[in-house]
C-alpha cells in the first residue's frame, strides 16, 4: 500500500470505470463481467447496492446498442441479471421486428 499508494490506483481504476464502454465484439455478458471487475475495485469500500446501482446504469449507458441500454435503464432494474435480460429482449425483439440492421441503431434515422 504504501508503495504504490492505494488511494492513486482506486481513483485510477473509478476513472476507468466511468469511462468504460462496451468494446466492439464484446458480447453483453462479457461487457457485464468487466465492469464488475473495474466496480469491486473501484468501489470496493462502498456498499454492494450502491455498487450494483453503478454497475447497472454503467452497463446501460456505456453498451452498443443505445437503445436497449435506453430500454433497459427505464425500467430501473434492481439487478444486473434484470438489466442483463432486458437489454437481451429488447435486441432480440428489435431484430425480430426491424431486421439485422436494428442493433446498429440505423432504423432511428429513417
């Protein structure tokens, strides 16, 4: 700790985790399990629904697909597997109901 001052490397890795949005590739899940891992860092003094909290509106507002994040978040999901199964029904009816191009969010600008 006193190496390599832990404050420092707390505030680094919070940074990181506002910061951090899904990577192109990156599967839903995947997106979920590293922002976990940056929040248990980041936040690991705080308490776990506060934590939960910032992982699940991060996991909306930081992934892909826009809209499903945007769906997702507006049902204030208490947990991430609920926002995880959101987000997940929201594109599959989005593919279903507009076709493959719809995850890309390039329906909106028609």
């Amino acid at each position: 700790e006193k190496r390599f001052n832990l404050r420092k490397l707390t505030e680094t890795v919070r940074i990181q985790f506002q910061s951090a949005r899904q990577a192109p590739g990156e599967d839903l899940d995947e997106w979920a399990e590293r922002l976990l891992s940056l929040a248990d860092k980041a936040f690991s003094e705080l308490p776990e629904e506060y934590v939960t909290s910032e992982v699940i509106n991060k996991l909306c507002q930081g992934c892909l697909d826009k809209h499903a994040g945007n769906v997702a978040a507006s049902f204030r999901p208490r947990t991430l597997d609920e926002a995880l199964e959101r987000m997940k029904w929201q594109q599959y009816s989005d593919k279903a109901v507009f076709g493959t191009n719809a995850m890309h969010g390039r329906y909106w600008s028609l």
